[in-house]
C-alpha cells in the first residue's frame, strides 16, 4: 500500500465529520426556524434543538480527539480547530435563543425574530454546502460566492436586528422589550458566528488553491 | 553545569507564575464569594478585589514579559499565553460583578448571585490544582478530569443564570432587573471563562502527554 | 536588482496600507466625537461615518488579499492579521454607537458620551502614531509608550462608563436607559478595541526589536 491510499482515509475523515458537523447545525436552524414559525409545543421544540446541540458538541468533541492523534490532516490543524469552533458557536447561539424562547413565555415570536430565523437557515445551509466542497479546491470560486454570500446575510441580520430593536423600544412593557431585544440579539448573534464560519472558509480556499 | 540544570530553573520560573495567577484568581473567587454571602462593607470588600486583580495583572505582566525573554519555554509559548490570557479573564470578570455589586447599590445579593459565586469558588480552585499538575505530564488525566468537572460547573451556572433571570422579569422593579440581570450575566460570564481554562489546560496535555 | 531592493516595496506596501487603515479608524473617531458634540444633522453624520467604515472595510479586505498573495512578511503575517482585524474592530463599534445614536431617536448625547467620544479621539490618533512607527524598530520605545497611554485611556473609558450608568440607574425613563446604556457600552467596547490594537503593537515591538 502506497503513502497516497494511506492518508486517503485519514484525509476523509476530516471532512466526513465537518460535513457532519455542518449538517447539525443546518439542521438546528430548521428546528428553530420551525419553532419561529410555529410557536406551539414550545418545550417539545426547544427540547429538539437541544438534542441537535449536543450532537454537534459529540461531533465537535470527535473532531479535536481526532486532531490530537492524528499527525497528518488535509488542511492545517488551525484551520479545522477554527472552522469546528466556529459551527460550534454558531449552534450554540441557535440552542440559546431557542432556550429563551422557552424560559422567558413570551406570547409569540415577532416578525422580525422569523425574518432572522430564516436569515439563519439560509446562511446555515450555504455553509454546509461549501463545507462539503472544500475537498477539492477545484471548488474554490464557489467556496468564495458562497463567503460573500454569507457576508451579505449577516448584513441583513443586522439590519433586521437594529430596524425591530429601534420599534421595539417604542412599545410600552418595558420587561417585554428586555426579552425580545435580548432573543432578536442572540439570533442576529448566530448569523455573526455564521460570518466568522464563512471567513474560515474563505482564509482555507485563499491558502490551499 | 549541564544544559538540563540550565534549563530548569526557566522552567520552574512559567510554572511558578502559572501557579501564582491561579492562585490569585482562586483568591479572587473567595473573595467575591465573601462579598456575596455577607454583603456588608461592601466598599471595603470591593476595594480587596480590586487590589486581587491587580496583583492578578502585574503577574500576567511578568509572565508575558518573560516570554519575551525566554527561547525555551517548557510547553509552547501560546498555550503559556493563552492561559495567562484566559485566567485574566475570569479576575476581571469576577472584579467586574463586584465593581457592579458595589456602584449599583443593590439592597442585597440574590440566591442565585450566591449560588454562581459558589460556583465559581469550587471552579477556580479545581482549576488552581490542574495548573500546578500540568509541571508533570503523570498528571494528565487528573488534569482531564478536573478540565471535565470545570465543564459541568460552567453548565450549573449556565442553568442558574437562565432560570434566576426568567424569574427575575416576573418581578416589578425594571431598574432592579436591569442591575440584577448585568450582574448574574457577569457571574456566569466568569464560569464561562474558568472552562475556556479547563479547554487551554486539555489542549495542554493532549498535545504533551 | 538585488533581493533587498526587491523586498523593500512590499514591505512599504504593508506598512502603508496598515497606515491608512489607522487613519481612516481615527478619521471615524473624529467623526463620531462631531456627531456627539453638536447633536445636528444626526442623519448625515452618521452617514459620514458609515462611508468611512466602508472605507476601513475595503482597505483590510485589500491587506488580507495581499497577505494571501505574499511569500514575504516584513513582520509576521500572523501580526499584519491580528493588527488589521482589531483597528476593524475599532471602527465597527464606532459605526455600531454611531448607528443606535440616530436610530434610537435619542434627544441629545449625553455628557459621558460626549467623554468617551473625546477618549476615542485620543486613543485612536495615539494609535495612528504607532502604527506608522513600526516601520521602524528604533521607534520601539515609544510605541511601548503608547501602548501604556491607550491602556491608561481604555481605564478611564471604564470608569466613565461604571459611574454613567449607575447614574443613569437612577432615572425614571426605562426605555431611555436601556438606549442609553447600550450607546455608552458600545463607546466603551471601542476603548477596549483600541486596547487590543496596542496590545498587539506591543507584541509586535516586543519581538521585533
């Protein structure tokens, strides 16, 4: 057996998990998009997302272990430590407006919170797809659209994050405001770490093509 | 005189200021528990804290300029930063809650406040005893252990957070919310940072065992 | 042509890029501190300062592409990114305050903005002055200087922010406070951004010289 057929397997490793791992946290947006959408069953729901939360942890977990018995990797060990760490964050922000969703009773979510959530399906599903094409930087230019992609989406978020929060403060129930500002916050939040996952991208193809 | 005999004492010299932060930090924590469980004097008990990050700082000062000094570090030169970095951030977290604790002129600390400065008591004195191990690499599965105890404590106070601040909007007084709220955030913010410790300290012997 | 020759321009070119870069941060310092003095044409200002992010933006975008394209570093590429990445910082939280001013329909800034917006001025133009004197390690000394004064400015960027808001806890509009409160927060985060940016100066002469 050659060197190349040896390191193959270790190289698909890699990316067979952080194709997992971006498969969960797409999937954690649809449940909380789902949840947005349909404000019924709320524990059930936000039970869901933190199932789908700790799967990515698992996978994340899976991924540094890896890292650390692993000589070689198909692109610099930085470069999936940050790209792992930054799904994570991404999940974890997912997981903590679903939380509060939950635990603050509020009636119903407002517009501007199902905007962000499909703000966040969107941009979660373009990165999961350009996780998916790192393996062949022949995928470069499309790895690059799909950055600039996720840049525009996270411009949109925050539009949508200081447009309802600069209405919100014209409403009267001062503790609804505190809740709704901090929700719209840590959703705006995740379309955030889905930039930073973006850049990731954009800083591996920008090394390796 | 050997290179070995050289090369020891520099050695020692990371390690004893490692040890000495994470004493300082451990210190900090008992001190901010203090305040929180008999909250008299609290300017006097605020200034000790003070006086604790700065001895906190003036260490991460020396470690940092030694660095700069030093070719030979006994483990890499960034994971030595990033646990000075990351053990400044749970003092000045916990200088930050009681600075607030002090100008805010609450009538007195909540369960809840109490409760996240236990925490982090129990937090940063494991995390005091996985610093001093990390001199021997026998250690490293005390020092993962302790790294995964310090994992569940940030998620004990990320419970107590979240439940302490759905009850704190069924309350009347919104000023009062907003201090306590800022307050129970910077508490869990604080257990937070003690697990992006226990992280540095994991990655640490992963990588040296 | 010999390699020094060769080498000399590319070197200039980072150099002066990270130049421009400082001073287009410290030209939204100035804007922003306008802005907050003369409370008039809100809409236009922060506009202004809207173009000027934009123009900090695309200059970092240009160092970051001519980093990916260069063999040679005339400091660590890992430098050139962390310094570019925290004046980016700085100027986005000046946009970000600058943003909520006009969009929270604030009646007038108040006095400790109106300060933080002067503390501004002076850590970002202090902080333009070192930038350009990395060129040169003779200058060592005094951009260790600077790096202490812009440490000293984000302290009392902290103070001012502390003792405002316990102030403004003392006020009867709710709303206001929160909008309040979150305006002098962000001029305060820009303080500690412009920390971060003489923290890595600091690196960068303490390695180089």
């Amino acid at each position: 057996m050659g060197l190349k057929e040896w390191i193959v397997p270790q190289e698909r490793q890699f990316f067979d998990l952080l194709d997992k791992d971006a498969g969960i946290v797409a999937e954690g947006a649809v449940a909380l998009r789902a949840l947005l959408r349909d404000f019924r069953n709320v524990a059930e729901k936000r039970k869901a997302i933190k199932d789908i939360e700790h799967r990515g942890d698992d996978t994340v977990h899976t991924i540094f272990e890896e890292l650390n018995k692993s000589f070689i990797t198909p692109i610099d060990r930085e470069d999936i430590m940050a790209l792992a760490t930054s799904l994570d964050n991404v999940l974890d922000m997912i997981d903590a407006a679903a939380n509060r969703l939950y635990l603050y009773e509020i009636a119903r979510p407002s517009e501007a919170m199902v905007d962000l959530g499909e703000v966040l399906v969107e941009a979660t599903s373009a990165l999961r797809k350009a996780v998916a094409m790192i393996r062949d930087m022949k995928n470069a230019d499309e790895v690059e659209a799909i950055a600039v992609e996720v840049n525009r989406l996270e411009n949109v978020g925050d539009d949508l994050l200081n447009v309802s929060v600069a209405a919100l403060f014209k409403e009267k129930d001062v503790v609804h405001i505190l809740k709704a500002k901090e929700i719209l916050e840590q959703l705006e939040q995740a379309t955030d770490y889905c930039e930073d996952v973006a850049n990731v991208l954009s800083d591996i193809v920008a090394k390796n093509r």
